[in-house]
C-alpha cells in the first residue's frame, strides 16, 4: 500500500518493525479506557495481528494505518478502519496518539482529515462514524472540529473507576 499523504502525517500500512510501538501503547493501561482494553497484549499477538494485515480491507472489513510524522518518520499513532460495510459504503474510525508529548500538534487532525479523504476518492465510502467517550473531551473537540455530527448518545454505556459515562456516537457524511 502506498502511503497517504497528509499535510503533516502519512498514514501507512503496518510492518513488523512497528510492533515496538504498538507494544508499547496496546500495553499502557492509561490508553484501555479508550481502546476497550482489558488485558496486556503479548508480542505473539501483535506479531499475529501484524501477519493478518496484509490480507485485503474487503475480506478482513478493518484495517490498521500507521500514522507517521511527514518531517521526519516517526510513528506518532495509529489509525483504525474498522466494521467496514462496502455495501451501504460506511466504517468506524479511531485513532491514537502515542506517546502523550505527540499529542496537541495537529497530527490527529490532519490524520482524520486525511483518512476522510482516503475513504472518500478511493475506498467510495459515504460515511464515517465513530464512538467517543463523553468525557473525552480531546476527541470530542476533534470529531466536532473534523466535520463530525453527534447523532446520538449511549447512556451509562461505558464503565470508569468513577462510575459508568456516556459515549457519544458521530457520524460523517463523506462529501
């Protein structure tokens, strides 16, 4: 897969070379409540998961995009097509910035407008959507500032040490 070129990020296919970092951020308890992670990665499973990346979005229906600093080629994140549904053309989409001094630079950003622009000139998607946790305020502010519409609210649906909260649900129609 060529890479995709934002202003300042590529979004690029995964390569074993990038398990380090994947480790490294599937194995930081501070990012599960984001991800839904419960448990600790092993380096077997991520090898495996690397493996199965190659096969096509259209068999798999999720794929995984490296995002890497155009300037100078460092991995900053990932970025997550997921529940791919080529016939009414729609995928989920999250993402994350590793490690936290990444963060506040533009590089989500630009990785949600790229991968827009991606899933629209090549993938023919209609829509994106994604789920954010209410009190995810750097995400909502980015979802909302993308372009994203809040369509609807899950109550009580995700559990925190502080009691359950609501995860927002966005959607974008890809123009």
């Amino acid at each position: 897969m060529t890479p995709i070129e934002g202003e300042l990020i590529r979004l690029r296919a995964v390569e074993p070379e990038d398990i380090d970092p994947m480790y490294r951020w599937e194995n930081d308890p501070s990012v599960w409540r984001v991800s839904g992670t419960t448990a600790p990665f092993s380096r077997h499973t991520l090898e495996r998961f690397i493996e199965e990346q190659r096969f096509d979005l259209f068999q798999t229906r999720q794929q995984r995009l490296m995002i890497e600093t155009r300037a100078d080629g460092q991995v900053v994140g990932a970025l997550d097509l997921f529940e791919f549904d080529p016939l009414n053309g729609r995928a989920g989409i999250g993402l994350l910035i590793y490690p936290a001094d990444a963060r506040g630079k533009g590089y989500a950003k630009d990785a949600v407008s790229t991968v827009c622009r991606y899933s629209r000139e090549v993938l023919r998607l209609h829509q994106l959507w994604a789920n954010v946790g209410a009190t995810n305020e750097a995400s909502l502010a980015l979802f909302r500032n993308a372009g994203f519409t809040e369509i609807g609210i899950k109550r009580d649906w995700l559990w925190t040490p502080d009691g359950y909260t609501d995860e927002i649900l966005f959607q974008k129609i890809l123009e």
